[in-house]
C-alpha cells in the first residue's frame, strides 16, 4: 500500500471569468512533491506559477482536477479548515513582504500565533524566538519602513515559519532584493529545509536562485513542461 | 481556534488608531445622534416633570368646575352657564371645604405715570387656599369686601415691579384698572418661577363681585370657572358627582340634556398634560433618533471604504490564517468600538447641552437613564447592524484574490 506524497495534484485546471473572456491559467497540472523538498518552480510571467502557488497554499480553489495535501483532499475541506491548514501547516513569503505598516516587526510576526488560539507570554517569546533565528530580534520594535528590504523579507521569513509549517511558500522572494540579500534570503529558506526537512516551494525568474533547489519546474501556458532533480546536489 | 477577545480588540484599536481622522468622522454621527437623543429627550422630559408638579402643586383634592360642555376647553365668556349663585350652591354640599369661583379678565394698569397690561382675577378670598397664595405685605380681601363689592386689588410680585418702584410701599395707593380706580391693599409673594404658561405672578386679585360689575360689566353673574376643595381627598369622586347632579337640577336640564358645565379633578388634568408631554418627548426623541440612524449610516459608509482600502491587509491575514470569523469579528468589532466611543461622547456632549440649554432657556431639564441606555443601546444596534454588512463583505473575499487586489 502506497502513501500519498505531501502534495499531489492531479489534473488541477484554473479558469478565471475575465469579463467575458475565460482565462485558462492552469490547464492540466500533475504535481507531487514529497516531505522535505525543496522545490523552484520558473516559467515566462503568466504561465500560471502564482495560481499553481495559491492553490497548493489553500489560498485558492482549483476549477477542476484533485488537490491532496498531506493525504487530505483538500475539496472536501470548509473555510475554517482551509485557513486552520494555512495558519498551521504553510507558511507564505512574498515579493513584496505584505507586512502589516503600521504595526512593529515583533507584532508582524505574532498574528499568525494570535490566529491559532495563542495569546500571552508564549506569542510573544515564540515570535522573539523567530525573530532571533534570522538575526533580527534586536529590530523586533521597528516598523517595516524602518527596515531594509532584506531585513523585512527576513521578519516576513520569521512571520511564516513562527508556526513550525510543514511547506514554506515563497512566490518570487527575492524578486525585490539585491543580490547579497537575494542570496541571505535564499541561505536562510536553505538552512530551514536541510535543518529542518521544510518542504520549501519558491517561485523564481533567476537561475541562481533555482540554483539553490534540488528540483526545477518549468512552466508555460498553465502546464508543467519540465520537471528535472539536478545531478549535482547544490546543498553547500 | 479563534482569536481572543483581547487580541481582537488590539486589531480593532490599531486599525482605529491607524485612521483617527476617519475614525472621529464616523463617531461624530454617532456622537451627535446620542448627544441630540439625550438633549431632546431632556428638554422633553423636563418640559413634563415641570407641568405635572406645577399641576400637582394645585392641590390633588380640588375639583375644578367649568361652564360648557366636556371635552371643549372653554375659556372664553360666550358660555354663561355657571354663575357665583351656582359657587355658592355648591359651597353648601357637604364634603365641600371651600368655593372660589373667578371671572377673569384683562386690563390695563395705571399708576402715577406708569402702565402695564396684566390679567384680572375676580375671584373669593377662599382662592389663598385653594391657589396657595400667601401674602407679603398688606392683606387679602375679606368676604365683606366680596360682598360690599369694594375696589380693592392686590397685586402679584410681577405687577408691583412693573407699577411701583422697587421698595415702595404699595398697600395703600391707588391704581386704575381700565379707568376704575383700585386701592391696593395686599402684594403677594412670588408664586413661583412659571414654565411656560402663564406668570401667575403677573395677576391682580378683586373681588368677584366688583369684577363683575364694575370692570368687565358682566350682567348675568356668570363666572369662568369655580374651584372646589374638598374636605377628604377620598370623597373627591363623590363630591364631583353631587355638585353634578346639583347644577343639574339648578340649571333645569332634561335628563337627555347633556351637561352645560364640565367638572375636572386634578388626575385628569394630569393624565393629559402627561400625555401630551409624553408625546413631545416622544416627538423629540424620534427626531434624534433620525441623526442617529443617520450617523449609523456613515458607520456602513466608512466600514465598506476601509474594507476596499485593507482588502490587501484582509489577504493577508487570511493567508496566514484569519478564518472568515475571525475577519468578521475583527469588523464587527470596530464598530462597536466606534458606536460606543461614539456614545461616549455623545452622553457628555448631550449632558453638556443639556444643562447649557436650561441654563439660557431658563427651562430645567431632565437627564433620565433610560434616554442614556437608549440612545447606547440604539447607537450599539446602529453600529452592528451598520458595520456587519461591510464585515460579512471582507469576510467573505477569497484570499488570493484579496492579495492581489491592488
Ligand atoms: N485574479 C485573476 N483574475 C483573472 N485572471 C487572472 C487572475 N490571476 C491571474 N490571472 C491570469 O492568469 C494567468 C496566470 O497568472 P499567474 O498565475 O499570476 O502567472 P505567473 O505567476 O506565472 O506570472 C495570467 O494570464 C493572469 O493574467
Ligand atoms: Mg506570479
């Protein structure tokens, strides 16, 4: 008897109604990725990376095809299960941080403890925990504008992982940094997937980040063209 | 799993926080809305407590008879049915303790070079019980005076201000009432501060008799209305229906007739003035309820804006794990944060207003608990009822799309 991977698709289709005009952004998707991968995901803009990312992230429904995670369907899943999965087993990183502006880095990465029940001391010393793994709890009372960009995508970093998630999302991390913060950021989301076996999913238009996974997918016009394990394993 | 209260309530006051001028243009509708419920209310009701102790300060053992038929408020002298010898009649049923029928009148005063337009009452020296009227210098006009049909006036606090310099003695003097001239032998106290109605201050008191004959040149002895006090407060119901039967069979009316005279006790003057009042209040109340509803609406208005301009933010807090609930909470939970801040300061600014308002309009008002308690508790159900369609709106967004919503 086999077990199901992690995640496994199977013939997931998206169509967006787009006034009028249907826009076919996944045509056909069959992906299974085991525990404790580390995977790129690169393909021309519009290929679909973003909707394939949403909807292995339960931030989105599929129009057809089967999502299980974690041997779970997830159609047969209601609202409040979806966002219990995305509270607790995924973490989401994005180009552009999405930080809460108004709030310090430290409360940034409470919300996700606040939404599972927690409260008190234990949020707090959990996020600071967080905060210190990425060598930036010494900013935990600065605001995002207060930030360099590396800095905020590292406390967006602490924000997903703050919950121990079984998949770290990363839709174009480093689309927004440097190089030398590009390389932090992937070296971190590294760490946590060999330390840790974090299945990790990034999305990235650079080959040098790619470089970083295991196992590249290519995408173009909502279908998956390639699949590849690199021979040489770029661990370092 | 779900956010506690506490931490919602840190969500609701940072988003509040974030956004003070919008988040004041919300409550100041609020604000007004419960400020006005309360200041209208307060008018109202200070409108109604004062006419009922003004009423019940008549005395709750008096029965006053009138001349016409019930139900029409006569006043003027067209109605001639009730004359001093029907007063007297009645002052002889038993259970009566006294009778003080009055004409009343109008009439310019004159002393030395001064004037001053004021009301007559013509009435029996039995009115000091009945009206409580008490004297301040001088003394009130005996029955012999009503009975020798003397030109003696005393005068309320308002006329001898107006007629005398202050601290002249007016006991003594002479004035002219419409060409007649008056001696002045009493001044009464001040009455009382008067809401409304008539200066009960600004009146001349004569004998009913010289009234009638020397200055409104009334023939038939008719008078506007006589007023009874009865001995034992218990009685009052028996005593109204032997003065009945009494002008009856005076007045010669068939048994089909309907009654030429109309008796009222001071419970039903009440009930009325209470009811009318009662509508005022009412009236008022549901003029203000109007901005409230109104201020309710801006709530809605600035909830579904802030919903469009955090839809990222929503996004997000889904994507990291904000169940539809949780988002709905945290909405909902703003409005009420702004409803009850809003009443907050409502309740002061209406408090404030309201004591300001009996200050210039020298009319006291009422600040009850129950107009505080509605205008909240309408202002709370405002709030949710305003803020739940905006709240249900964000919640119900799929977070990708919420996102990526730019
Ligand atoms: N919410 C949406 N509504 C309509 N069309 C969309 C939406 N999101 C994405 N699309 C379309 O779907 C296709 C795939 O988009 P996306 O998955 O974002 O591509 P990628 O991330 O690879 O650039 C594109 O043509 C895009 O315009
Ligand atoms: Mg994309």
């Amino acid at each position: 008897m086999s077990t199901l991977p992690l995640i496994s698709c199977r013939g997931l289709t998206k169509i967006y109604p787009l006034s009028g005009v249907e826009v076919h952004a996944l045509r056909g998707v069959d992906l299974d990725i085991e525990r404790g991968e580390m995977v790129a995901i690169m393909g021309p803009s519009g290929s679909g990376k973003s909707t394939l990312m949403n909807i292995l992230g339960c931030m989105d429904m599929q129009t057809e095809g089967s999502y299980y995670f974690d041997g779970v369907d997830t159609g047969d899943l209601d609202a409040r299960e979806l966002a219990g999965l995305r509270n607790k087993k995924f973490g989401f990183v994005f180009q552009r941080y999405n930080l809460l502006p108004r709030a310090s880095a430290l409360y940034n990465v409470e919300i996700p403890l606040f939404y599972s029940g927690m409260y008190g001391d234990e949020v707090k010393n959990r996020a600071l925990a967080a905060l210190k793994r990425f060598g930036i709890d010494d900013l935990a009372d600065h605001r995002p504008n207060q930030l360099s960009g590396g800095q905020q995508q590292r406390v967006a970093i602490a924000r997903a992982v703050v919950n121990n998630p079984l998949v770290v999302l990363a839709d174009e991390p480093t689309g927004a940094l440097d190089t030398t913060n590009s390389l932090e950021v992937m070296k971190i989301l590294q760490k946590m997937h060999i330390e840790q076996s974090v299945t990790v999913i990034i999305i990235t238009h650079e080959p040098e980040i790619a470089g970083f996974c295991p196992r590249k997918l290519i995408m173009r016009d909502g279908k998956i063209i390639s699949d590849q394990f690199s021979a040489s394993d770029v661990r370092r | 799993m779900s956010v506690r209260f506490q931490v919602l309530s840190s969500f609701s006051i940072d988003a509040l926080k974030a956004n003070k001028m919008r988040s004041f243009l919300t409550m100041l509708g609020i604000i007004i809305g419960v400020a006005a419920v309360i200041l209208m209310m307060s008018i109202g009701q200070g409108a109604q407590q004062q006419v009922l102790s003004r009423i019940n300060s008549l005395g709750s053992n008096l029965l006053t008879v009138m001349p016409g038929a019930a139900g029409q408020f006569v006043r003027s002298g067209n109605v001639n049915t009730l004359t001093l010898k029907d007063a007297q009649a009645i002052a002889k049923l038993t259970g009566v303790a006294c009778v003080a029928p009055t004409v009343r009148g109008s009439a310019l005063a004159t002393c030395g070079n001064k004037t001053w337009t004021t009301s007559i009452s013509g009435t029996t020296q039995e009115i000091t019980d009945i009206s409580s009227l008490e004297i301040e210098q001088g003394r009130f006009f005996s029955e012999s005076d009503v009975n020798g049909i003397s030109a003696v006036a005393v005068i309320g606090q308002t006329v001898y201000e107006n007629l005398f310099d202050s601290g002249a003695d007016p006991v003594g003097s002479e004035i002219r009432l419409s060409g007649v001239t008056f001696k002045v032998i009493g001044l009464l106290k001040t009455i009382g501060a008067s809401s409304g109605g008539d200066d009960r201050d600004d009146t001349i008191y004569i004998p009913v008799t010289t009234a009638q004959i020397r200055l409104l040149g009334t023939t038939n002895q008719s008078v506007n209305q006589v007023q009874v006090q009865v001995q034992d407060i218990n009685q009052i119901s028996t005593v109204q229906d032997e003065i009945a039967s009494l002008l009856r069979k005076r007045h010669r009316l068939s048994d089909q007739a309907d009654d030429d005279f109309n008796i009222r006790d001071i419970t039903q003057i009440q009930n009325t003035a209470q009811n009318v009042t009662g509508i005022l209040t009412l009236f008022l109340a549901g003029v203000a309820m109007i901005s409230l509803i109104v201020g309710g609406i801006g709530i809605m208005n600035i909830m579904l804006v802030s919903v469009t301009e955090r839809t990222r933010e929503i996004g997000l807090r889904m994507a990291i794990g904000a169940t539809r609930q949780d988002i709905l909470n945290q909405f909902l939970y703003e409005a009420i944060l702004l409803s009850l801040t809003g009443s907050f300061f409502g309740i002061v600014f209406g408090v404030a207003g309201s004591k300001i308002f009996s200050y210039f309009a020298k009319w006291s008002t009422a600040i009850s608990i129950q107009a505080v308690v509605l205008s909240v508790v309408f202002a709370l159900i405002i709030g949710v009822f305003f803020g739940y369609y905006p709240a249900r709106r964000a919640s119900r967004l799929n977070p990708a799309e919420a996102l990526s919503f730019e």
